[in-house]
C-alpha cells in the first residue's frame, strides 16, 4: 500500500491509526496528521520526536541499524518461534501419527520462504553484511537467525547459497532498463516540507549518463540530451509542487567500485536553501563538483532562474539517510534567517 492509494481526503480521517515502519514521521499528504493517531513505530532514521513516548501495548523502537527489517525481525522474533513451535507440535499432541512429521516439514519451509524473503532486504541494506559505517549487530543478529530458519528445512537447505542469493538481487534491484526515466525518479522517492518549503528526493541505482542516456532514448527527436532530462526533472518539480529537487545515485563502475553522485536543483526563492546546504555539507559529504557536458551547471543563477549543480560524492558511505537531513535542516535554517532579516 501506498499514499497513491489513500484517498486525498479520506472520510473519518481523525479515526484513521498509523503503524509506522522505517519512518517515525508522517510527510507528504499526511504532515497533518496529529502525533495521538500513531500507534506504533518500528525505524533506524533519526528519531525526529514526532511520535509519542508511550504507545503501549504496540512498539516504540527507534533504532540505529542497517536495515529496518532487522529490528523488525528482532520485534517478531519471540512470537515466530511461538507459533512455529506450536504448529510442529500441534499433530503430535493430537495423535495424528505420520501428520505430525509433515506438519514440521511444511512449517520448516514456510519460514525458510519467508525468511528469504526478510532477509533480501537486510542483505541489500547493508551490502551483504559488509557495507561500512551501516552494519549493527542487530543486523547480523537478524542474518544469523533468518539464515538458522533456511537451514532448519531440509527442502531449503539443500539449494541455499547466501552469496548467490544476494548477487541475484543485486541483479534483479539495478536492471531498470524497461523504466521509463520519469518511472526510475519515481521508483524511490521520498518527499518532507519544512517550513513552506518541499524537498523531493530520487535515489537511482545507476549514474546520471545513464538517467541522460534513458531520457535521450525516450524522445529521439530532440538533438540534445540535456534538453529531455532537463524537461523530466522540470516537470517532476512542477507535478509535486517541489522548491527542491534531489537526485542521487548509487552505481557500480565498470571496474566494481562503488561510487555516488548527488544533483540538486532549485526553484527561484530555494536558492539560499541549496547554497547553505553545499557549505554545511561539502566536506561532510566529500563533495566534488562534476563537469557534466549534458547536464548544465547553474550555480551562479540569478534570482529568477532554476538553480542546479552536481557532484561526485566522494563520502560513499553517506546515504539518503545522511544527505536528506542535511538538506532539511539547511531548508529550516535559511528559511530562518530569511524571517529574521
């Protein structure tokens, strides 16, 4: 389920309650929701005080890790064994005979499918375990007993590979070749206001000739390539009402390593919004600033033009994670001071 699904202004929105996962604050269409309607939250961001202090009987985890489903599986963890116990025992406490043993075989599986499941989104969170600066013991806690699950059904157990298991999703998350260039900015994207100011953020898992190259390919009668990108990101801006427009990227080179690249662009009255930004977070982030040919650098615009820059992040390990709050709290700040001048 997404907000695309919720209706802009759904009826009894006040008896509406929130269960918040890998998230501790309502943005978007749903800012206006009051703090009272959160139940629960289970997060490894920030924890930007928005929801209440107590929510018994449901969770108020807000945790560092490297991927949000550890801590889920940490808060699940006592109840799955609860109810796999009891389902393997089950047909052995009513004399079932034989049924008693294909109970266990079918339960072992199950949780091994839906332990793979759990575990493709800690794996690609952190890199296999190996990401830098981004792996808790949470994280490897949760590994252990997922990869446990697997191994406990001898159906599972026979074909598990974990490092063939996560190179497939590799795979499977970076072809987005039959995306449309509007579709990759879309397909992970997150959005905050902060003080009448929006901030849209895509994060794309390849770089920005790729993202260039899609676009050029989308309209083969425009000559130059910057033109259509250009355009796409233009009208993202205008179709979600945006002040500022982030793009980064998360590819590999050709040789495996690693890399990050960051876009920024802005509207007329952001402006100081995105200078502050670049201040504040250049070293932070080891930002290098990126002679891109299609992409026009514009940060020296005037006033009234569209304000845009991009960089080669040399700090890989900071993430969406790390640059959007740098970014927010450059829109509260400027904002800020422009009220008081």
């Amino acid at each position: 389920m997404t907000l695309d699904h919720l209706a802009i202004e759904p009826d009894n929105a006040d008896k509406i309650r929130y269960m918040l996962v890998d998230h501790n604050r309502l943005t978007g269409q749903l800012s206006d929701v009051a703090s009272d309607q959160v139940v629960g939250v289970i997060d490894h961001h920030d924890d930007e005080h928005f929801v209440p202090a107590d929510l018994k009987p449901e969770p108020r985890i807000i945790e560092k890790a490297g991927s949000c489903t550890s801590l889920v599986i940490r808060y699940c963890k006592p109840t799955w064994d609860a109810i796999s116990s009891a389902s393997i025992s089950t047909g052995a406490a009513h004399g079932q005979g034989e049924s008693a043993i294909n109970d266990s075989a079918f339960t072992t599986t199950w949780d091994a499918q839906i332990a793979k499941m759990a575990l493709a989104s800690v794996l690609i969170d952190t890199a296999n375990l190996t990401a830098p600066g981004k792996v808790e013991k949470v994280d490897r806690e949760a590994v252990d007993y997922l990869e446990a699950r697997i191994m406990l059904s001898p159906k599972e157990a026979k074909s598990w590979h974990r490092e063939q298991f996560y190179e497939e999703l590799q795979e499977a998350k970076t072809n987005i070749d039959g995306l449309t260039l509007e579709e990759i900015l879309k397909k992970d994207y997150k959005q905050w206001t902060e003080n009448d100011k929006t901030l849209g953020m895509s994060t794309i898992v390849k770089n920005l000739y790729y993202a260039v190259g899609k676009a050029n390919e989308e309209d083969m009668t425009v000559a130059e390539d910057s033109e259509t990108f250009a355009e796409t990101l233009g009208q993202l801006m205008f179709d979600k009402g945006l002040d500022i427009f982030a793009i980064m990227t998360a590819s590999t080179t050709a040789k495996g390593d690693f890399q990050r690249e960051l876009l920024v662009q802005a509207r007329p009255g952001a402006h100081e919004i995105v200078k502050l930004f670049v201040i504040k977070a250049e070293k932070e982030l080891g930002l290098e600033e990126m002679q891109f040919a299609e992409v026009e650098r514009r940060p020296n615009a005037e006033p009234h033009q569209l304000w845009r820059d991009t960089w080669k992040q040399n700090n890989v390990n900071k993430s969406r994670k790390q640059v959007a709050p740098l970014l927010r709290q450059a829109m509260k700040e400027a904002t800020e001071e422009i009220k008081e001048s």
